[in-house]
C-alpha cells in the first residue's frame, strides 16, 4: 500500500442478498492495515455499514468480521429456503425450478404481502438484525461516523441517519421495498428503502470532516446489463436495477465533473477543497452478479451467500492489486465508467 497513509471513507451500496457480496469485499478490505474513516451505506448497505462499524468498536477488525459473519449467518438461518438447501436439492434439475419459483413469488408477493401482518412489518429482519448488531455501539464515542440512508414516501428525498439516531427503524427504514414491506415510520413520517435517494449517500463522506483521502464506492448491482430482458419478471428487475443506480449516476457524474474544476481552480472554500483532496474509486459489481438473474436478491440460502462473500472477497482482492497502490495518491474514477460513459 501507499506509504503516504491513506485513511479510507467507505460507501456501501445495497441489494438484498446480494448485500453478502459487500460482506466479502468489506472481508477481504479488513485484511489490510488501511484505517477506515467513516462509512455510509443504504438498505443491506446499511446492515453491513452498521455491522462493521460496531464491530470495530466491539474487537477492532476481527470484530468487524464477526459482527458481519454474524449478520449473514442469522440472515441464512432465517431464511425461508432453507430447507432447500441441502445435497438432495442441488441438483442441475432443481435449481432451474426454485428459480422461476422464486420469479412466481416475486410476481405474486405485492399482492400476498399486505395479507401476511408479520411480513409487512418485517418482523423476520428485525429479528434478525437485532440478534445481529448491538447498535448501542454505534454512539460509542469510538465508533467511526456511519450514515445510512432512508427515503421518504411524501417527498422521495433522502433522510440520513447517524450513529447516535440510528435505531432499529432507521435500519429497517432504509432496508424497507415497499413490494414486501409496509412503510416504516420515525418521527411521524414514513419512509422505503434508502436505495430509491441515496444509494449510498456520498456527500456525508466527502464532506463530513473525517480526515478521508480516498473514498471508494462499493458497487452492488452493475450499470450495464449484457442481455435484454424478457420475461416480466426480467423486466421488473431491470426497472429495479436502473432506478436503484440512477442517483449513484447523477452523484457520479456531478462529483468526477467538479473535482476536475476543483483540482484546477484555486481554493474557494472547505468543501471545494475537501472534494479536491479526497480520490474518488468505484469497486464495479462484476457481471456475474448480474448473471444471477433477477431472483438472485432475493435467495438468502447459506450456500448462495457464501457464493456472494467468496465473489465479493475475490473481486476486492482483484481490485486491490491493481489500485491499492493509488490509494491516499490518486483517484482511479475520474469519469462514468465506460459502461454507462456514452
């Protein structure tokens, strides 16, 4: 790594199941003696922001890795697929089967979903995260700054929530898709998943006053689709895939554009300056993320996330021997990636 000390701000995207991709990218990122300087995140983004981040105050590092191993080990003990995984059932036939099970689900559940009370108020994850985190952590006066995001319904604006006021709501607010989940409400006002407004917020990170030099962008779900989709359920993931990346486009955009002004023009004022010295990195998610097709967020069987961690960890390493060099040094996202460039 750099010798010039890179200190690190962390930006952890959201995907469902897909969300223990991030957990073995975050895996493989502990593994090096970088500090992390603070941390935002929105929906699983969110669990994993928050899962680190008491888990360094709990046991530095090692129990960062814990809190998170933790996380997605309940996460697959509660799963409802389960019992479907096992040798009886991984076979070249079944899978093909659970997958359009799983697309006939996703089809249906928006009008099941209102119809199952422990479902709407997503009783099943709050168990989960509530084993999980021991959010009283995060007010720790050594946790690192996390901010997680949430949307509101009225509006469709973010809220951001940090360390000291974020509850179990805001966690389940920010992880909330209104096709399963009823909305939830904090302060009197409802709010869905942070991943429709800030998916994740960048600002909190570049101008928070953390001491970063570089932030990087951990992608979940790609810009680009290989395929065309085609079935209903193709499409509906897809409509997801772009809206859910469409405000990290804009944040994108904005950003590479007004550093180059700011690298160039003479200091204005702190934010001008904080956005000139902090290098900007985008981790991509790798296609075979998206080869997971559409019902690919949604299997939370043991086997699928240690298929995601054991990918996450690998694309980090990856990524690191090719940029680790360039941290606390240079920026290696000076423009949109090539996928969505033109």
């Amino acid at each position: 790594m750099s010798s010039l000390s890179p200190h690190l701000a962390l930006a952890l995207q959201g995907g469902g199941a897909h969300g223990a991709y991030g957990w073995g990218v975050i895996d493989r990122l502990l593994d090096e003696d970088i500090p992390i300087a603070a941390v935002s995140g929105a929906s699983a983004g969110a669990l994993n922001g928050a899962a680190l981040v008491s888990g360094l105050v709990a046991g530095g590092r090692q129990g960062a890795r814990d809190a998170l191993a933790r996380l997605w080990d309940n996460v697959s003990r509660n799963s409802p697929l389960q019992a479907f995984d096992v040798d009886l059932w991984t076979t070249p036939l079944f899978e093909p089967f659970l997958r359009r099970s799983l697309e006939f689900g996703k089809l249906v559940s928006r009008y099941i979903a209102p119809l199952s009370p422990g479902l709407r108020n997503m009783a099943a994850l709050r168990r989960v995260v509530g084993d999980s985190i021991d959010l009283s952590l995060l007010a720790d006066p050594r946790a690192i700054p996390l901010s997680i995001a949430a949307t509101r319904v009225s509006t469709g604006a973010a809220r951001l929530f940090h360390n000291d006021d974020i509850t179990l709501d805001a966690l389940m607010a920010s992880a909330c898709l209104p096709d399963l989940f009823g909305p939830v409400t904090i302060d009197g006002e409802p709010y869905w998943d942070g991943g429709f407004s800030a998916n994740p917020a960048l600002e909190p990170l570049i101008f928070g006053g953390h001491g970063q030099s570089d932030l990087l962008i951990v992608q979940i779900t790609p810009f680009a689709a290989q395929e065309t989709p085609d079935t209903l359920v193709e499409v509906m993931g897809r409509m997801s895939d772009i809206g859910f990346n469409a405000c990290l486009l804009r944040d994108l955009k904005a950003l590479t554009e007004v550093q180059s002004i700011a690298r160039r023009a003479p200091p204005i004022d702190d934010r001008f300056t904080a956005l000139a010295e902090t290098n900007l990195h985008l981790m991509e998610a790798p296609h075979a993320l998206a080869a997971r097709g559409p019902t690919g967020k949604s299997d939370t069987r043991r086997s699928q996330l240690e298929a995601l961690r054991t990918l996450g960890w690998a694309t980090a390493d990856a990524w690191l021997k090719e940029n680790g060099g360039k941290l606390g040094r240079k920026s290696t996202l000076t423009a949109l990636p090539d996928t969505v460039a033109a």
